[in-house]
C-alpha cells in the first residue's frame, strides 16, 4: 500500500509537470485526504450491506439448510410468479400503493409546513414549548400509538367519537374501510411531524438574518419572505427527501397497520408486509417471503431512480 | 407611502394571527394525546378502557411505576442504554460526518458512483440470516460491539449531511481557505464541521434515539442478559402485562388481577423510557435559532 | 482503474480476514465452555445450555426451587436463557445458523416444520428414551396418544410432548346473567329465538336496575382476528345445528361423520350469521365488537361497582371474566337449540385434546456434547411428582405435600392475586413439559375447580359428541412440509375473505344476497384443496389407528 502511494505521487509528479490528462491515479492522489474520510464509511458499508448481499439468491432458491443458503434448488422466477398468481395479490399491490402513497402525499408536506409555522413564531418561550411538544409523539411505541387510537376514537366511549357524535357524525372510526387510510396517515402525521420537522428547522437556521433585514427594507411581506427566501433555502432537503420518500412506494409500516387490522377493514388493511408476516411465520417460507420482500426492493428502487432523474434534470439536486 | 405601510402591517398581522391560530389549534391536537397518556398511567386501567378517563386521573394509582421500577434489571437496562447510546453516536458520527463531508466535494471525482453504491444498501440487503452468520462470524454476538459497529454508518443519515454540508458551505469559502494552504482536513475540522452545527446535532440526535429505541439488535444477537438495553427490558415487563389479552387464549387461565393495570404499565412504560431522551432536545434546540450559523462565522 | 480496485479490495479482504480470526477464536472458546466436565466426574454437575421459552409472567428460573432440585439430582447445571418475547423473530436466525443450545424447552417452540426444515439440527431420542428415559417410557405406556404426539413420519422422536390431564374439555364457557333474568322474570333462554327475546328484553328495559335503560350491553363477545376464530367466540352457536368445533375451529374446518368439511361454505353458518346479523340490527350485540381490543372487551364485562353491563356472553371463567364483584350475578348456561322443534343434537367446542396435550415441549441438540446428561435431566421432568410442580409450582410454596402421598394446591400467598396469576408467576405452567399421571392425587385449586363446576351445563352435549367421527384429530397428525405449507396459504387466502365477509354481513347485512358468490369465491382459495389434503391424511390416520 505504502508502495502504491508512493508510484501514484510519482505519477501525479510527472503528469503535472507533463501537463497531460489527469489519470484515476492523479484524481485519486490529489482527493486523498477525501479517500481518507471516506474509507472508513466504505469499509462499513462493505462489510456489513455488501457481503451478506449473497443471501438475496434465496429469492431464486428453495430453502436447503443442509446444503447452506446457497445450496438449494434454483428455483428461478418460481416464488415470484406464486405472489403475482396468488390470490392475494392485486388486492395486496392496491392497498399498499394506496397507504403509501396517501403517506407520501399527506405526510410529505405537513414537516415542512410545520417548520415554515414555527419560524414564523417570535415568542420564544412559546416556540421552544411548542417544537418540544410536537417532537414528543414520536417516541410513542406503535403498541400505545394504537391502543390510543382505540381509547380515543372508540364511538361510544373515545373522546374524538364524542366530538363527532356531538357534531352529529355517527360513524365508528375504527370498523369503516373508508376511514382506515385517513386514520392511519394522520395518526402518522401527528406521530412523526415534529420529529420530521427538525431537519427543515435545521436548515432554516442557516438562512442569513440580514436577508430578512433587506427584504423588510424592499417593502416584502411575510407571505414574499416564506416564498422568497425560506423555501429556496430548505429547497435542496425537501427535493432529496422527496427522492428518498418515493423509494419507499412500496414501503409500509407493518407493525402499525398489522396492530390496527381488524376484520371490518381487513379488505383495505392487508398490506404486503402483514401478507409477509402471515405467510412467512406460519410455515417457514423463507423463499416466499425472500421473493416478495426482493419483489418490493426492486420496484421502490426503480421508483427512487426515476424519481432521482426527474429531479436531476429539473432542479439538478439529486442523490448521485 | 403611509397607505402601503399601514396596508402591509395590516397584512402581517393577518399573518401573524393565522400563525398563532395555526400553533394553538396544533398544540391542543398534539398535547392532548399525550397529556392522556400521563393520566392514563395513573388511572385504573377499566376505566381508561370504558372510556371515563378524560380530564383527569382516575382511579389514581402508581401501581404501573411500582411494577415498572420494581424490576431489578431496569437499572442494568437504562445504564446499557445510556452506554450503546453515547458510545454507538459518538462512533456514527465520526463515520459519516467525515464521509458526508467527502461525498459533498464537487470535485471528489468517484462521489456519484460511490452514492449510488451507498444509496443501493438502503434497498438491497441478504437478508437476516446472512448477516447474523456474518456478525457471529465476526465474534460480535454478545458483545457490546454489535450495537455500536454494525451498521454504523446510516446512508439516510449520511445523505441528509452530505447535502446540508453542499448548500450551506459556500463553495467559494474552501476555495479561499485551500489559497492559504489549507488542506480538507483542516477545513473539515475548523470550518465546516463548526459551521454546520445544526445537522450534526439533528443527526447526532436521530442516531441516538435510533441507539435508544433499538430493541432489535439486543433481540436477535445478545443472549447475555448483562448486555440487555432498557428497550429489552420494558418490552418484557410490557409483555407480562399484556398477557391476559392472548393469555386465555392458549388454554391457559387469564387473572384479573393485572387486569386492572394493564394500561397503566403500559402508558407508564412509554414515559419512563422516553423521558431522559426527551431532555435532551431542548439541549440541541438552541443550535436551530436563526441565524446562529451565520453569527458563528463572523464571530 | 483495476489497479484502484485491488487495492480497495486488498483492504477490505485484510479487514474481513481480521474479522474471521477472531471469530475464529471465540467460536473455540465457546465450545469448550459449552463442554463442560467429563460425564464420569463424580462430585461435579455437568454443565448444559439451554433456552426457556417462559411466560411473561413467569419468575426468573433461578428462583424456583422445583427446578433447582431436578437438575441436581440429574447431575446438571444449566445455563438458562430465558425468552418472554418475539421468539418467533430470534428462532429463524438462530436454527438457520446452527446456533442452538443443549435444550430448547417451551409449548411446540420448535415446530414440526422447524424439524423438517431443519434436519440434522435435533437430536432423534429414541435411543436416549431407551436408556435414559423411564419416566418418559412410562407416559407413552400409560397414555400412547403421547407416543403418537411425539413420532414423526418415519418414526423418529424430535419433540416430547406433555399431558396435563386436569383440564376441562371445552374452552369456551357460556354465561348470561342471572340476576338480569329474575330481574325482569323470564327465563334461561334455549333456543336462538328466547335468547333474541331476552337479549330485547335485556336492551329495552333497565336490566341491571340502575336506573338507565340504555346502558345494557345484551351480548358481547371477544375480538375477532383477522387470521380465524378462536375461543369466546360466537361459533359456538353452531353446535346447535349439530356441527362439533374442535380446538376452536379457527379456520373453519370441522369433521362430521368422519367427513372433513369448513364451515365458512356450510349452510349451516350461514344461519348462524343471519342470527347474529339479526341480533346486530336490533342492537343486541356490543356495536364496537370488531373494534374493541381484548382489554376492553374484559373491562366492558367488569361493569361498574356492583352495576354489570353485559348480559350474555362467553369466556374462560366465571371471575377471570367478569371480576370478583360481579362474578355471583352470572351463570354458565347450556348449549342453545336453533329451534325449540330442532332435533338436531346439540353439540360444542371440543378442545380436551388443545387443552391437555402439547407437542414438541421440549427437543435437544444434535450437536449436544452431553446427551445423556440432557436426557437425564429431560426424564426428571416427566416424573409425576416433578411434572406437578412444573405445573402448579414448588412443593413448599404453592403444593401442600399432605404426607399420605397425595398433595393440594395451596392458594396464593398474596390474596389479591388469583390462582391462575399465582401459577403463572411461580414456574413454568403449561409451558413446560409435563406428564401429570393419572394416579396422581392432587387436590386442585380454586380456579380449576369452578372452571370443572361451570363445565357442567356443557357436559351433556359434550358428551354426546361422536369422538371418533367427529372431532378432527388434526392435533395428532404431523404433515409433509410442503402439504403444510400449501395448506398456511390457502388458509391466509380463505381468512382474508372469510374473516372480512363475517363481519361485514354482521355489521351490515347481506349475506342472502352473497352468499351464493361467496361459497364460489371461497373456492378460489384453495379451500378444496385444503379439504383433500386434511381428509387424505385424517383417513390414513384411522387407518393406523
């Protein structure tokens, strides 16, 4: 290695004194202090992410423990042509693109609307009360997230189906596959808002007070200085965020929906993740669940590419 | 003049009242909830569950704290916690921060290919038992290792650096510092890293809750009771009380008699395990004032 | 470039190599700590591991003198790991990496399926039995249902099972209230058609005479999941149209006349539905039932103070359900007739076999280096006087040895606490392996004693139940991996549909009108298929009989 080093200043040396084109080895020397930094995240990265990535041919494989993760029957497309031709499926595919894609929708905003809002606030005391609450929520374990939801929104009993009852909505809240979604995505939203919102608070933080001065100077109202001066200033977090967010398509909370099924929403709240659970735990089927967890990964992915794309070339921020 | 004036102030108080409407009505719809969980916690558990606890406790009782704090292994459990916790963030950020500062460089050349190779971690993985071969292959399975090195280095975490470091650090400030000579280890230490305080406590702060909520690393690799976090612990004690819901279920005979403070442990162990990491964020809070960044450089 | 690649890969393979040395090591140091001392060692205990999967409830096993006792006189010292929680997630990554201890103890912890994905990793304990195993001999012997319990397809014995001989045969328990019934002078219901005109009767008028008429609860009973039934719940309804659920019948599928069928596409209930539908429109049944979780479907029964709210419902025991307080107001109520000229025979839920039996409490590992110590120690279990204590706790605190040779069960020394509470603190209860003979005298406790007593209404049409043709021996037959593996994703398919429809037409009707689609669409489950399968293997299980 020392060796290495030694021939690349060497080259470095010579190319820069030849004027020529700079060679991987040039870039390599003259980043090194870069390489360095990143090494260590490189090496984490590899170790931990990439060599266990082996174990993704299960979704091609039967499950053979005397022969090894890799040791079993190839199996090819097998598994996932059982989850496209299953029964389940197109039901499974529609409820998961709905309560992800609602999350998105809804829950992609909220953050950054709440950060905007508590900007704005100039009573300090009130501002770190009210920032310091709004994070709170989301250290609610799910298991007491939903056991409040059934406390608080039970029609006969629950305080928020006493308000609708008084405003003259029969309706329980918790048995209407029309209301599962709505009170799944904003329970989210009241869970994880705060927390969310932190990083917009953070960027916010580094907007140049003198541009406010100067804006107040122009004659530029509140509406102006949001639009003009705090939005350009998070732009660059919502824009990557948004690529990470539509990674997650495909992706919802298990744990939360599994806990709020129950048999009157069970045709909107079987989702590919509680499917997994079912099939997965009740008869070890480790390849199955391999496929369709890979099946899943594959689509989120082509949807953060593209997302990734679409942003390069129309804000030039993107991931890579 | 004056008209324009009076009719812009006019327009910013209009704003400034929609602002309070705004963080009134989401206080009440935040606080609540919580506030239910406080008095949950000390109320009798059938009447929280038939719907007579509103305002105030009832049916007051400190029965779910006595059961929590009557564990013995909960000590053990808040000092592994308060131990993985410091020593994991201390060890995520002096991973990432340095590697987000890299990937931030424009003219690091191999910053897109290596991104998109972190960025395919967040997606693609072997799955459990890959990796549970190859943290035991490693001897890290009952240790205190496995909660600090694997998986340290967070690509989520790490993006979020990595682009507040590109737009918050104008480019023409290495620009100007490499002239005098400075290098990127310099720059990192004395300029970048100072000014960028903000993120790095939001990411020290997400690693840490992330060390603090993690009850799955302990699950599926420690079997040393000795090594085990709070999480573990409280899961336990919040299993034991839950019983009764399955417990008849399987044949067997469910009691009344933690019947009746199911809920109170169960609310109570959400306070007792979040409270100190609640403390901490008003610690971190003053790095979000607006404007502290800006002060920073030119003091 | 390739340069630059070796030499990132040079790097990293050092790591890796760094890596795999000390894994290396500490692989060794565990075995030999895992070793233990030579067998022969007089004086010295052998040392074991092994994983206790424990109720939740459950004390720490270091503190149950029973259990000190057996592994001393076994000659063992083991090293317990104790699991409350989530063994499900922890079991994959630990069987799939061979990582197991000597001992894995706790109800079916290791499945059959577990044991034929799995092969190589138990130890097959037919020859330990041999040697070492009396106690264990002595319960296939006396009770050979336990042998058939225990043996594989290809006659191998992995898991040992348990017997725990004092457990009622159902267990679901129907209760209506009785002070409600005097109350406003009518009578026990027998029919479906008297239980609707109570139940009217329950809701329309102030039942439990505090005054408001609107705060009856008529019928209530317990959350429904969304992958089947289970106990205290309404299903028992259709013993009376003759069908006998076993276990609970989750996901439907009964036996009659030796025939394997499902209920979900009997006609049979379908009319068990419109009944409840009918209940549900009038407003007879509790309208959160479906959405209520367990804790508040036990706190709605507890009433308030000496109020009771519900009328009519099902459950485990008479306080467990409904509390000490209102426990007295009710009764345990015999099955119902559909119609007062139905000659049908009214059956039941018949769980004995859920109740008193369970497989695979107990395997060990084949990699074992001390497999008769193991075994030892797995034989102290099953002797009947430790298995009594496995069960209800030491001799000493919670067993009363009266000296004569027989025991009681003493109550808890905490007042408060109930015997069932008690049992499940102090050790192991029912998960734990156990051979509870059946001359054994124990006097039992509170708790058993006025579940037994609240069984009795059912008894006769318990009874009556044709054990041979139509209870489905399902608990007895071990299944091919891939019949039971076809057979989960048929039944997540069909409880998908079921489960969701079921409440759907109780909730909102219309169920006439579905009914036909329904049966057609259950179909496409996989639900035929299913039923082939189960029949195949219950005929060639008669047929070993």
């Amino acid at each position: 290695m020392a060796q290495a080093t030694r021939t690349a200043a060497g080259v470095v040396r010579k190319a820069a004194g030849t004027g020529g084109r700079r060679t991987i080895w040039q870039t390599v020397w003259r980043d090194r202090q870069l390489w360095i930094m990143i090494l260590p995240a490189i090496v984490v990265i590899f170790l931990f992410n990439y060599v266990p990535m082996y174990g993704i041919q299960l979704a091609f494989r039967d499950y053979d423990f005397t022969k090894g993760l890799t040791g079993g029957e190839w199996r090819g497309l097998h598994y996932f042509r059982q989850f496209i031709d299953s029964y389940l499926f197109w039901d499974i595919m529609r409820n998961t693109v709905t309560i992800s894609l609602a999350t998105i929708l809804l829950g992609f905003p909220a953050p950054i609307i709440l950060a905007l809002i508590l900007n704005q606030v100039r009573w300090k005391r009130g501002k770190k009360v009210l920032q310091t609450v709004v994070y709170m929520p989301h250290f609610i374990s799910i298991v007491v997230l939903v056991g409040l939801l059934n406390v608080l929104l039970s029609p006969n009993t629950g305080i928020v189906g006493y308000l609708l009852r008084s405003m003259g909505y029969e309706v329980n809240l918790l048995a209407s596959t029309t209301a599962f979604v709505p009170v799944y995505v904003l329970s989210d939203i009241w869970q994880h808002c705060g927390w969310n919102s932190i990083i917009y608070l953070a960027a916010l933080s580094t907007v140049d007070p003198q541009l406010y001065d100067s804006a107040k100077i122009d004659g530029a109202g509140k509406w102006q200085m949001i639009r003009h001066i705090d939005l350009p200033a998070i732009a660059p977090t919502i824009v990557i965020l948004f690529i990470l967010s539509m990674g997650g398509v495909l992706t919802t909370g298990f744990e939360k929906i599994f806990l709020m099924q129950n048999t009157l929403n069970l045709p909107v709240s079987e989702v590919i993740s509680t499917y997994v659970y079912k099939v997965g735990i009740l008869s070890n089927q480790f390849s199955y669940s391999a496929a369709i967890g890979l099946f899943n990964t594959v689509i989120n992915f082509f949807f953060l590419v593209a997302t990734n794309y679409i942003a390069r070339r129309v804000s030039n921020i993107s991931l890579w | 003049m004056g008209w324009m004036l009076r009719k812009r102030s006019a327009g910013d108080a209009l704003f400034d009242l929609l602002i309070a409407v705004a963080c009134v009505f989401v206080f009440l719809i935040v606080a609540y909830p919580l506030y239910f969980v406080v008095i949950a916690s000390v109320s009798d558990s059938t009447m929280v569950a038939t719907g007579k606890v509103w305002v105030w406790p009832r049916g007051f009782s400190l029965f779910g704290y006595s059961e929590i704090f009557g564990d013995t292994r909960i000590w053990r459990g808040y000092r592994n916690t308060v131990l993985y916790t410091t020593l994991g963030t201390f060890v995520n950020l002096l991973f990432t921060l340095p590697a987000a500062y890299a990937l931030s460089r424009p003219e690091f050349r191999a910053r897109r290919w290596l991104m998109f190779l972190f960025v395919v971690t967040m997606f693609f993985n072997g799955g459990l038992i890959p990796t549970y071969l190859l943290i035991k292959g490693l001897g890290m399975t009952n240790t205190i290792w496995v909660f600090i090195f694997p998986f340290c280095v967070n690509v989520y975490n790490l993006i979020i650096v990595r682009t507040f470091f590109e737009t918050s650090l104008p480019r023409e400030l290495y620009e100007a510092a490499a002239m005098d000579g400075c290098g990127h280890f310099r720059f990192f230490w004395s300029v970048a890293l100072p000014l960028s305080k903000a993120v790095v406590s939001v990411i020290g702060l997400y690693y840490a809750v992330g060390h603090w909520n993690d009850f799955f690393t302990a699950l599926i690799y420690v079997r040393n009771n000795d090594l085990q976090p709070l999480q573990i612990v409280l899961r336990d004690i919040l299993l034991s009380n839950q019983v009764f819901q399955s417990g008849a279920g399987t044949g067997g005979d469910a009691g009344g008699y933690a019947q009746r403070y199911a809920d109170q442990v169960k609310y109570g162990v959400i306070i007792v395990s979040t409270l100190p990491i609640l403390l901490v964020y008003p610690f971190i809070q003053k790095y979000f004032e607006k404007g502290v960044m800006i002060g920073s450089i030119k003091g | 470039m390739k340069r630059a690649w070796s030499l990132f890969l040079a790097i990293l393979l050092a790591a890796s190599a760094l890596a795999a040395c000390s894994g290396g090591k500490n692989d060794n140091g565990g075995d030999g700590s895992s070793g233990g001392s030579a067998e022969g060692d007089a004086g010295r205990r052998v040392k074991l591991t092994a994983i206790m999967i424990k109720h939740a409830l459950t004390k720490p096993l270091s503190e149950m003198e029973w259990l000190q006792a057996a592994e001393e006189r076994a000659g063992v010292d083991i090293e317990w790991e104790e699991v409350t929680a989530d063994w499900d997630q922890k079991k994959g990554a630990l069987l799939s990496a061979g990582d197991i201890p000597d001992l894995i103890i706790g109800p079916n912890a290791i499945t059959d399926a577990d044991i034929a994905m799995f092969p190589g990793l138990f130890q097959d304990l037919r020859d330990l039995i041999e040697s070492h195993g009396p106690n264990v001999r002595r319960m296939f012997e006396e009770k050979p249902e336990t042998r058939v319990l225990a043996t594989q397809t290809d006659g191998s014995i992995y898991g040992l099972p348990k017997y725990q001989r004092y457990w009622p045969a159902t267990a679901t328990r129907q209760y209506i209230n009785k002070e409600w019934l005097d109350r406003l002078g009518l009578e026990m219901p027998t029919t479906w058609d008297e239980l609707y005109d109570v139940l009217v009767a329950f809701k329309e008028q102030d039942a439990n005479g505090n005054g408001d008429p609107n705060d009856e609860i008529p019928m209530d009973f317990a959350p429904v999941g969304t992958g089947g039934f289970g106990f205290f719940h309404p299903t028992v309804l259709l013993g009376s149209t003759g069908i006998t659920l076993t276990n609970g019948s989750g996901q439907g599928y009964f036996m009659e006349d030796g025939v394997v069928k499902n209920f979900f596409v009997d006609e049979r209930y379908k009319r068990v539905v419109q009944f409840l539908a009918k209940c549900f429109a009038a407003g007879l049944i509790n309208p959160e039932v479906f959405t209520q979780d367990y804790t508040k479907f036990q706190a709605v029964a507890r009433g308030e103070g000496d109020i009771a709210k519900v009328g009519f419902t099902w459950g485990w025991e008479v306080t467990d359900r409904f509390g000490n307080t209102l426990a007295p107001q009710y009764v345990s109520m015999p099955p119902l007739k559909e119609t007062a000229d139905s000659d049908v025979q009214v059956s039941w839920d018949y769980s004995y076999e859920a109740l008193n039996y369970g497989v695979n409490m107990v395997v060990m590992s084949a990699k074992s280096k001390n497999k008769e110590a193991a075994m030892r120690f797995i034989n102290e279990l099953y002797d009947p006087i430790v298995s009594m204590q496995v069960l209800f706790g030491s001799i000493g605190p919670n067993i009363k040895d009266n000296g004569d040779g027989t025991y009681e069960v003493l109550p808890p020394a905490d007042p408060n606490m109930d015997p069932g509470t008690w049992k499940w603190t102090s050790t192991w209860a029912d998960n734990g392996p156990m051979y509870i003979s059946d001359d054994l005298q124990l006097t039992l406790g509170t708790d058993m004693q006025s579940v037994g007593a609240q069984t009795e209404p059912l008894m006769p049409a318990l009874n009556a139940i044709d054990k041979e043709n139509d209870v489905l021996p399902t608990m007895f037959i071990k299944f091919t991996p891939e019949d039971n593996s076809t057979m989960a994703l048929n039944n997540t398919n069909l409880m998908n549909l079921a489960m969701a429809k079921f409440s759907q037409w109780i909730t909102s009707g219309g169920i006439e009108k579905e009914w036909d689609g329904y049966v057609k669409e259950a179909e496409r489950t996989g639900l035929p298929q299913n039923l082939e399968i189960l029949q195949r293997y219950v005929d060639e299980y008669k047929r070993n009989r």
